[in-house]
C-alpha cells in the first residue's frame, strides 16, 4: 500500500481532538449547522477529529439522513406490509425493498436520484446513477435483471438542454448496456422548472429465491469486514450527499465536488463475483458503497448489526496516495462493496475475488464495543457510536404551509380557454400534441439502450410498462412502470401523488401483471421553504392514503431536494414506480392495434378535465385548475378487469389513457403496425374536444375479436367498469366519424420528427 503523505504525528486523532477542544473546524464549509455541530460534540463528549467531521457532515446530509422529511416518510409504515399475492420479505430501511412473487422466487426494485452530479457531469452522473442502484439490488442478494430511467429536462429547445440530454442519455445507455442490463421502461419530460435542475431517476430489478435474501449488518464478534471491488479515488469526494443537500445557484452549483466516475466494466465483474459469493455461502452481511462511501457502509453495517467495528483505514486500496483519512472516508467511488464474513470463510471469499480479478482486503472485524473505530497507521482517528452517524441524525419539523398563490392557481381553470370546434382544428390539435417534447417518440433516447439483452424482455419501450421473464420453465415474470405528472402535483400535491401512483399502477396492468408494491423517488426544491415542505408533506400523504385504498405496501425510496435554481423550484415530481407479477408472460398483452377487424372498446368514464393537460400546456402554455378526479376504486376494478381479461385471452390489445388522453392513445396503438381505425366519439362525451382530449382518469382503450366481445363486455359488468364501443380497426387511417380522417403515416411522421430534429 502507498502511503500518504501526512505523518501520524500531523494527524487530528482522538488524542488531539481531546487535548485540543477548541480547534476552529470547517464545519459549516461541509454543510452542518451550528446546532448540528454542537450535537457532534454532545454526542461524543469532545469536538470531532476532522475524520468524525466529515463522516458526520456526509451521515448527515440531506441526501443520506432524509432529517427534513423523516417526519413525513414514516407514516409509510402505517401501510400494512403485505401484498395482493404474498408478503414483503425486506422493505423500509434496507438497501431496497424485496417481495414475494410466488414459486419461491422474490423480486427487489428500487428508484434513486442522481440529479445534481448529472447537471454537473451529465455522462458520469448518470452512468453512476445506474450503477449506483444496481448495487443496491446486488446487496439484497439478488441478480440484477434490468434498469429504468424517469428523466426530465428543461425545455427541448433551451440550449442547456442540448448540453445535458445528450450526455445523460449516454451515460444510462452506456453503463446499463456494458453492464448487460435491459433498459424497460422509463419517460423523458420537458418542462422550463427542469432547466438547470434535470431529473436522472434510476431504477433497477433484481431476481432472487428467497433463501437468498442478504441484508446490511455487521453480526458476529470477531466476524472479518472485507472491503472489495475498485480502487478508492478522489472522484467524488462528498459527491451526490453534498451536491444533492444544496440550492443550486442562478450560475450553477455553489459547490462543485468530483462527480464519480464509473466503471461499468470492474460492475459486471463485481456483480459476477458477488453472485458466486453469495452462492457458495460466504457472506454474512454485506452493504454496496454510494452515496457517502466508507461513511456509510462502516456505520450502517455496525449500526444495524451488534453495534461494534473496528476498521484500519491505511488497509483500504487507493489510486490516489495522497488522499487524507477524511478524503478516503468522504470518497464516493464507484464499484465498491464491503462484505462481513466469518474468518473460516475469508481465504475462500479471498480466492473468489481473485478469480473475478477483483481486489479485495480484510480492513477490519467486528467487535462488541458498541464503537465505530477507525485507526490510521496506529492512530485513532474515528471512534463514534455508529447509530449516532448512520441512523440517528438530526430530525426536523421544518416549517409547511399551503402557499398564498394555491388558492389562484386552482382558480385559473384550462376548462375556460379557447378549444378546437371544428374536424380540422381537432386534426391540427392531434398533430400538435402527437409533435410535442413530452408526448413525440422517445426513440432516439430508448434506441441509445439495449432492451433485449440478456433474451428475457417480453415488453419495454414504449409499451404502458416494461415485463421480464424470471422463469424460463414456467414463464413467471415481472412488470415495472414509473409515471409521475409534476403539473398535476403542483395543482394539488396530494391528489398528484395519487394520480402518479394511479398511472403506475394502470400501466402495469394493461400488460396483464397484478400490481404488488411501489417504491418511489420523491422530487422536490428546497425543504427550507414551507411552501415547498407543505407540498412534500401533502404528496407523501397522498400516496400513503392512496397504497391503503389500493392494499399495496411502499417497500422503500428515495428523496431528493433542493431541487431548485435560485428561488425557481422544480415541479414537485413524486417518481412513483409500480411492480406486478403475471404467472405466464406469453399471455401477456401489449398497447399496439394488432390486426384488422378488432372491436375498438373504452374502459372507464370521461369528464371535462383539461387543467394540468397536455393540451393546456402545448396549446396555451397554461397552468391552472385542478386535476383530473382520482377515481382508486375505479383504478382496482379496471386492473382486475385487465388483468383477468390478458389471461383468459380476451383482449388483443390494452393501452391506457393518460398524457394527452384519447387521441394520443389512438394514435400511439396505430404506430407499431401501421394499422388504422375508424372510431365514434360521439357516446364518450357530448364535446368531441373533451371527448379526445380529456386527461380523466380510470380509464384504458382495448381490442376485443368479435369472438370474445360478448365475453369481455361480461367480465367489465362484472367488475362495474363501464364499456364504450368506439368503432373497428382497420386501414390506414385514423378516421374519428363526422370530425376528421388522418393518415397513420401523417400522424407517424410528426410524431417521430421531434427528437431527431432538436438533436440534430
């Protein structure tokens, strides 16, 4: 091992730190408050070494201690921890949550936040955040399977948009393709709150039986902590937990830490190692190094297990020898991952890694002192109660209230501006929409992935949600969307969170999977406004009201704040990704007009709701009103129907209605195949406009053969879920009776024109 240039004699260990009480530290510099300091010193009896401080400074950060929204996440665990199908086998608290999905197998998902480094960095930001989160499905003990991406953006044409959209794209691309991971799903949305503030979420799903489950803590007296993987860098030092714990100024980042840098390449290598660990019994904790690297993974392994560690920080391998123990400690680089094993099994996981070419070293074991130790050749440098770093940091009540402008933002209805009364403006209007950032073909960023690797995709983009087969011999899968609609969370954040967990929730069983569980990535500006903490508050109730009324559990997330440039916040975005299971993915069904001759049916009712739409927000560049009704019951009995109608055969295709509503529905079903159809609007609603372009919930578009029309109809009755004939496919053209007839192509065409050309 190199050495660093600092002496011990140099060093500010827990023998100076005592002697030397009232040494000035840069405590506010690494983003602690002053009474965050004083409970440091309280906590430990002495002011910390510069080694506690930064471990201190990271632990209780934003990004890692959630000490603006604890008070609010933990009505979560009021939500009974069971699923429609089995029970939750990890959730809250653990690297990501795990449920059961029947045949002894179990399925882990989780979405992150990577969205400061990826302003800065925009490549490494996100290839990191993809390995990031696959790391976190790794440490349950699960094979990674696949990846999603829920991105938003400034606007398309804004020129940071050019800067950063591109570089993301690579970046998720580029690390889940090397990585061998089939990206399925995801959205990319423009809106001007995005500028200086992109939204990369990641999200990932692991296979695993459940026999195989791992979980984070350091048990065992004397048990041997194994650091293994990459190198330690100087690439990120206080990265993403300190990026992601600070308002951006107007000219960018206050502070500009390295972003990470990745690896995807040494990734595989470690996902293949720690799957043949993990086989051959050699584990018996484990944690992955992210977002406040060996900070982390030390104090939460020896918070969670018996509450003891001793570590030698001079064992761990660097690439940079000059780095400091609070540099080593701060580092956020990727690839990493720290094991504890019992000493009978070191030389067997030792030999492991090194047939994988993976450098791993014994630095440290735990103990029984209830201590977090941290020696630097010789010298004490860390010696803490872990539970004080990891688990049990500041905990704020922060102000909320419901702001002065909500009341006149409500007020301002989209359902007063001028609209379209004529068959060539609702034409025109359906080829604005079908054009715009948010709603045009998002094929040039999913071409950038690979969706089909690894043989086990059975539907991703732009399919309602993407599914992967877990069995090959009884064709068990899995299904997984993420939606979020920042424009209805505005208008009212309670009921935009249930409108975000309703689309999840919809799109997962239009494929024909049974949603089981959500976990989600909460997006917000700065916590230290009210305005913005009451939105924070009324989205997390929301949500939790919305998972009783749907029995699905919440297996764990995200939060991300200070998403904010100056004092211009982000749309609240509350990413809510939704995990069903289907027993037999060849029944499965998908969003595109197959054949000529189907039955065209709408499932479910449409009201006047325009405010927050699509159609407000291209046509007018308006935002007002309140969003559409939640209708949950009504979203239940719809899954049920589809669900139920994809096994028995019934249906030949489902796409649900959202985003643009009827129109954008037709229109994205005659894409694939270039199979057209002749529909009546005329019993949906008395204005064809709202008829085509209400966003009303609870509703879905299908095809039915003539066989199984009388079939479907009776199963719909059945479950009350209300059936509208709509007309036939066929052609190709679009043909909305008495209103307009446009050419599949035309519409194509527009659609697909946007990307490429602000790309170019």
């Amino acid at each position: 091992m190199a050495e660093t240039s600092r002496t011990p004699s140099q060093l500010d260990t827990v023998a100076v730190a005592t002697q030397d009480p009232n040494r000035e530290q840069p405590w506010a510099d690494l983003g602690l408050k002053a009474d965050e300091y004083d409970r440091i010193k309280e906590i430990l009896g002495r002011r910390p070494t510069s080694a506690e401080l930064a471990m201190y400074s990271v632990m209780w950060s934003e990004h890692c201690s959630y000490k603006s929204t604890k008070v609010h996440l933990k009505q979560f665990g009021e939500i009974p921890q069971e699923t429609p199908v089995g029970k939750m086998l990890a959730g809250i608290g653990e690297n990501a949550g795990v449920i059961d999905i029947g045949q002894g197998y179990a399925v882990t998902f989780k979405v992150e936040s990577h969205n400061h480094p990826s302003f800065v960095e925009p490549y490494q930001g996100a290839a990191t955040g993809v390995g990031g989160i696959v790391r976190d499905i790794l440490a349950m003990g699960a094979r990674p399977v696949a990846v999603v991406d829920p991105l938003r953006f400034g606007p398309l044409d804004a020129e940071d948009t050019a800067r950063v959209l591109p570089g993301i794209v690579a970046g998720v691309g580029g690390y889940g393709n090397c990585l061998g991971l089939p990206n399925i799903g995801g959205e990319a949305v423009f809106d001007a709150t995005y500028a200086g503030n992109p939204l990369v979420n990641a999200g990932a799903i692991g296979v695993l039986r459940h026999e195989d489950l791992h979980l984070a803590n350091a048990s065992g007296k004397g048990n041997q902590v194994i650091l293994y993987g990459a190198r330690t860098g100087g690439d990120g030092i206080g990265g993403v937990s300190v990026l992601a714990s600070e308002t951006f100024d107007e000219g960018g980042p206050a502070k500009r830490p390295s972003v990470q840098v990745g690896d995807p390449f040494m990734e595989k290598l470690l996902i293949e190692c720690t799957l043949e660990l993990f086989a051959a019994g050699l584990v018996a904790g484990i944690q992955d190094l992210g977002g406040a690297g060996l900070s982390c993974a030390t104090s939460e392994l020896a918070s969670a297990g018996d509450g003891g560690m001793h570590v030698e920080l001079d064992r761990v391998p660097l690439r940079d020898s000059s780095l400091s123990p609070e540099e080593i400690l701060m580092s956020e680089s990727q690839e990493r991952m720290m094991a504890v094993v019992t000493p009978d099994n070191v030389e067997a996981f030792l030999t492991i890694c090194k047939k994988w070419d993976v450098e791993a070293v014994v630095v440290g074991e735990v103990t029984d002192t209830g201590r977090l130790e941290i020696d630097w050749h010789g010298e004490r440098v860390v010696d803490v109660p872990p539970a004080s770093v990891a688990h049990d940091g500041p905990v704020y009540n922060r102000p909320f209230a419901r702001p002065d402008w909500q009341d006149t933002l409500q007020a301002d209805g989209a359902e007063k501006l001028a609209r379209p009364t004529t068959g060539a403006e609702l034409k025109d209007t359906l080829l604005t929409l079908v054009a715009s950032p948010n709603l045009c073909d998002k094929a040039w960023i999913t071409d950038q992935y690979d969706r089909y690797v690894r043989g086990n995709t059975v539907l991703s983009q732009p399919e309602d949600s993407g599914m992967i087969r877990v069995d090959d011999s009884t064709n068990l899968g899995v299904a997984m969307s993420t939606d979020a609609n920042g424009r209805y969370t505005k208008l009212d954040p309670y009921t935009g969170a249930q409108l975000s967990l309703a689309e999840s929730y919809r799109n997962v069983s239009t494929g024909g999977a049974t949603p089981l569980a959500i976990s989600d990535c909460l997006n917000f500006g700065s916590p230290e406004d009210p305005a913005v903490m009451w939105q924070f508050a009324e989205a997390c109730r929301g949500l939790k009201d919305a998972c009783l009324e749907l029995g699905i559990p919440v297996t764990g997330g995200n939060v991300s704040l200070y998403n904010q440039t100056g004092e211009t916040a982000i749309l609240p975005t509350p990413v809510v990704a939704v995990l069903g299971v289907i027993e037999d993915v060849t029944k499965r069904t998908g969003s595109a007009f197959v054949a000529e001759g189907a039955k065209v049916l709408l499932l479910g009712e449409t009201a006047e709701e325009l405010s927050g739409s699509e159609w407000a927000h291209v046509v007018h560049n308006h935002l007002g009103g309140l969003p559409p009704q939640v209708k949950l019951a009504a979203e239940k009995q719809l899954a049920d129907v589809l669900t139920a109608a994809s096994r028995d055969g019934l249906v030949t295709s489902a796409h649900d209605l959202s985003d643009g509503g009827l129109a954008i529905a037709l229109a994205e079903a005659t894409f694939r195949n270039g199979i057209g159809a002749t529909v009546s609007v005329a019993d949906v609603h008395a204005d064809a406009f709202v008829a085509l372009f209400s966003e009303s919930t609870a509703r879905v578009l299908v095809t039915v053969t003539d066989e199984q029309v009388e079939a479907f109809t009776a199963l719909a009755a059945a479950n009350g879920v209300k059936v509208t004939e709509l007309g036939t496919t066929g052609g190709t053209d679009l043909v909305v009776e008495g209103q307009f007839t446009a050419p599949v192509a035309e519409v194509k065409a527009a659609w697909q024109a946007t990307l490429p050309a602000a790309m170019a």
